[in-house]
C-alpha cells in the first residue's frame, strides 16, 4: 500500500524516529541519529507552510540583531498565579510569552492542576481560553465545580477541539491572557496528513504554538502524556523548544503530588512543588517536612531521616532501608527514591569502609512520600539506614542526618549546613550528624545560634558509631 502511495506522486511515506524526530526515507531498526531502537515510525510526508522567511523562534520584531543594552525589559514580568507551589517551581512565576510543558502520568492531575491555574489567573482578571481534546466541556465543568471554581468562570473560556488551525482562530477572537492545551499529543494540523499525537503532528503543533507564544507573548501551557519510561511523548525536539518542562508525578497511595521542572529558562530547576489530590483538587502542602515525617516509624531499625535542600527549601524526608537475607544467587537491590547507582555506591563503601558484608543481602530502600533524594547530601542517611536495618538497631528517633559519603568512606561537606540544621530544630530534632569538615568551615559560625546538637564526623565510621553504637561485626549491640 505504502509503495501505491509513492507511485502515484502525492505525498510519499517517510519514517521518523519517535524519540528524536528523526525523518528518514527507509525503515531503520536502529535510529541513525540518536541510536534509539525500534522507534521508526511510517508517516506521510508534506511539509507544513511556514511564513516566508521567518524563523520560528523569533520573539516580537526581532528580525533584525539588537544590542544587548537597547533590549528592553528591565526587571522581567511574572504572573503569580496565586498557587504558591507552582509559582516557585516556575521560577517565581508565569513569563508572559514562556511555552510551558506539563508532563505526567495518566490521572496524576495534569489536567486539575492547569485548570486550578487557569481559574488563579481568572480570578486575577485575566481570560483563559482552555483548550481541551480530550473531554467535553461538560465534563471540564464537572472538574471546575469538583475544584470550586465559580465566579472566576467568568473569565475562562472552555473549548473542545484538536483542530489548531481552528484553535488560532479562538485565540484571534478571544484574545486571552493564557492559553491552555489539553493535550499536546490530542491537536492536529489539517495541512499534515498523519494522525494527531504522531511525531510530525506533534512536532509542527508544537512549533505552531511556539510562534504563537512568542509573537504575542502569549503563555502558552501544554500538557502532554508520558511514555512508559515516564518522558513526555513525541518527539524530543519537543523538549527542546519549549521554556518550561515540567513534571507532576507522585505517589498515588498518599495523595502527594510534587511538581519539579526537568528544564526552566526562566528558573532554577531544583525547587519542587509539594501538593496533595484531595476531594477538591491539588491543594498546596505548605509544610511538607511535617506531613512526610507525620507517619514515621521512628523506633524501627532502617529508618533515617535526612535534611535536603530542594532548591532554597530544606526537606526532611524518612529514609528506609531494609535488609534482609536473600533468597537468590544475585541478592536484589531494589530503590525507590535514590539512584540506584547511588546506592551501588553506597553499599559497596559500607562493605569496604564500614566492615559491612551485605553480599548475602537483599536490599530495599524507600523514599517516604514519593519523594526522589538527588542531593549527595542525602548520602549518610542511606548509609546509615542500611547499616541499621542491617544490625538491627535504631537510629535515636531525634537524629537527622546529614553529609555526602567520599568513596574513601569520608564525610564530605554540605552546602547550606545552617538551613538544614534551622528546618531540623524548627521540626523538634535533637542532634544532627554532620560532616567534620562543614563544622571546622572558617569564616562565621554557620548556625551556631542553634541549639540542636551538632555531632560532627569525620568518616563513615565514626557517624555509624555514634547512630548505632560501638562497631562490632556479629555481634550484639550493647544495652545498657
Ligand atoms: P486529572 O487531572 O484528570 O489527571 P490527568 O489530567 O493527569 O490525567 O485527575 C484525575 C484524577 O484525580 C482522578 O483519578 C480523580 C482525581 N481527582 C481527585 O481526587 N480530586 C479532584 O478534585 C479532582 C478534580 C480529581
Ligand atoms: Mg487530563
């Protein structure tokens, strides 16, 4: 059928590569391009009308170079939406004319969150045209009323269409403030002859949008669904042309969401957003360190707590560990919440420094809340989880640890010592382990003011001794 159509000189059959994007005329099993396997994709080829010579990423009249001093724009303009986790995970936030992507799972609540965003801007005054491919206005309504929008319905216009051509043409009538996609991969150009949610659709849809973002700046927010390895789905070049990549993700028995930005033009991409799915929509966890720890296990062997930054924000989050003898030729290693190359690293330093044989060992670790640790800072408290759960012996209840583990087995020095240490005493922490080489810093005191007990290590060693007692292999803890 494929060779029909070339024959008979309308457009012929390309294929593109559903990671990269990609076109290439044969079938390949193997992305010549970016490598990625069976990613080739049969389209039909016809190249969307561009304006004549314009480039698509030009911003307003800026066909020609300007001087970096002549550009105007002094002290940039954000619209706070109100949504104070959001605002901070974009940078402070919305930037007139910013793309920003959304990404998800199914039923995270991409969609409650964008229409939680559109109805703060609504109630600011601003018009939302809210474009939705994959519910009916109805049932758009129904979320509105789940979430308590009302009065601000005023200024939020709801649209069921996938047609973009037909989008534009709202957007030229209504003139709003932000416009919404609901989803990316649901839109359609008419001028293509591929389906919606293809890699070229998705592709010049995204690129349309961008045009339309940047000539009018015009916030242009998509959501867009994820693949199964959890990146968002079409082409990676769709990735690369927006501002704002954003993922909500979480952990669907606790009701947490978090919000971080994988890229942010505009923003720091390590602050996170903490929300909770509640009958009524996303609300804002405004004390997220309260609530993880809320349902701790203090007295069970395996249990750490950690202080990380997440952006400016210090978080205390529950480390878990659990060891436990295996069952298997090769013991498992399964994390959640950590890198499990991290936690290689981590067990083979407790093996080698700390006199730990977990080879016979399975190993489990579990970040409480869906929370992911990313910071080295994190480091001894999963070391000192593991060696808990494995000696059976608790970590005092009060303790927060904190310090990045050297391969050497020594502690290594934390940024931002005084926050975390402020975070930990404001939320009722004792002692706090720390590196010896943050505590000896020069220059002034850094939380010195504090009252927590700071224990300083200098090695892996010496954090294990004062958490879990005296070493000993094999033998029993001491009790006294
Ligand atoms: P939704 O925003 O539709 O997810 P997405 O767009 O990411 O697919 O959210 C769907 C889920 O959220 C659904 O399982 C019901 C739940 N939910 C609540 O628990 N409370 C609410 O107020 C709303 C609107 C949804
Ligand atoms: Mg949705």
């Amino acid at each position: 059928m494929a060779k029909k159509r070339a024959a008979s000189a309308s457009p012929h059959p390309v294929f593109l590569c559903s990671a990269c994007g990609n076109e290439s005329p044969k079938w390949f099993g193997r992305c010549p391009h970016c490598g990625a396997w069976n990613t080739a994709v049969e389209e039909t080829a016809k190249a969307a009308p561009r304006g004549p010579g314009r480039g698509y990423g030009a911003g307003e009249g800026s066909a020609v170079p300007q001087r970096l001093d002549e550009i105007g724009g002094e002290g940039e303009e954000r619209w706070r939406s109100g949504i104070g986790e959001m605002d901070r995970v974009l940078g402070g936030g919305l930037v007139p004319g910013s793309l920003v992507l959304i990404g998800g799972d199914p039923g995270i609540g991409k969609s409650t969150l964008a229409l939680q965003l559109a109805g703060a801007l609504g109630r600011a005054g601003r018009a939302v045209l809210y474009v939705s491919g994959e519910e009916s206005p109805r049932q758009a309504r129904m979320r509105a009323e789940r979430i308590a929008l009302r009065g601000e319905g005023a200024n939020l216009w709801l649209h069921s269409e996938i047609d973009l051509d037909a989008i534009l043409g709202e957007v030229d009538r209504l003139t709003p403030s932000l416009l919404v996609v609901d989803s990316i991969q649901t839109l359609y150009l008419s001028s293509l002859d591929a389906a919606p949610g293809s890699v070229s659709q998705v592709r010049e849809c995204g690129l349309r949008l961008l045009r339309l973002a940047k000539e009018r700046s015009l916030p242009v927010l998509l959501i867009g669904h994820v693949t199964k390895d959890g990146a968002v789905a079409g082409p990676r070049t769709l990735e690369h042309m927006v501002d704002v990549v954003l993922y909500l993700e979480g952990d669907a028995h606790h009701g947490y969401r978090i919000l971080s930005a994988a890229k942010n033009r505009f923003g720091s991409t390590n602050e996170i957003g903490v929300f909770e799915m509640r009958g009524d929509g996303l609300i804002e966890v405004e004390n997220p360190s309260e609530r993880l720890l809320r349902d701790r296990g203090a007295s069970v062997p395996g249990s750490a707590v950690v202080a990380s930054m997440e952006g400016t924000r210090p978080l205390l989050v529950e480390v878990q560990a659990l060891v436990a003898p295996t069952h298997f030729a090769n013991p498992q290693r399964v994390a959640q919440g950590v890198d499990p190359r991290r936690l290689a690293v981590v067990i083979a330093v407790l093996e080698k420094r700390a006199g730990l044989s977990l080879a016979g060992s399975d190993v489990f670790v579990n970040v409480a809340g869906g929370i992911r640790l990313e910071e080295p800072a994190a480091d001894l408290g999963l070391a000192v989880a593991l060696a808990s759960s494995f000696r059976e012996i608790p970590i005092p209840p009060d303790r927060v640890l904190i310090g990045e583990v050297g391969l050497g087995g020594e502690l290594r020095p934390v940024p931002q010592l005084a926050r975390r240490l402020q975070e930990s005493e404001r939320l009722g922490f004792g002692s706090a382990v720390i590196p010896k080489r943050n505590d000896s810093d020069a220059g002034p005191a850094e939380g010195r003011a504090l009252r927590i007990e700071r224990i300083a290590a200098a090695t892996l060693g010496e954090a294990l001794e004062s958490c879990l007692g005296a070493r000993r292999k094999a033998a029993p803890a001491p009790r006294s």
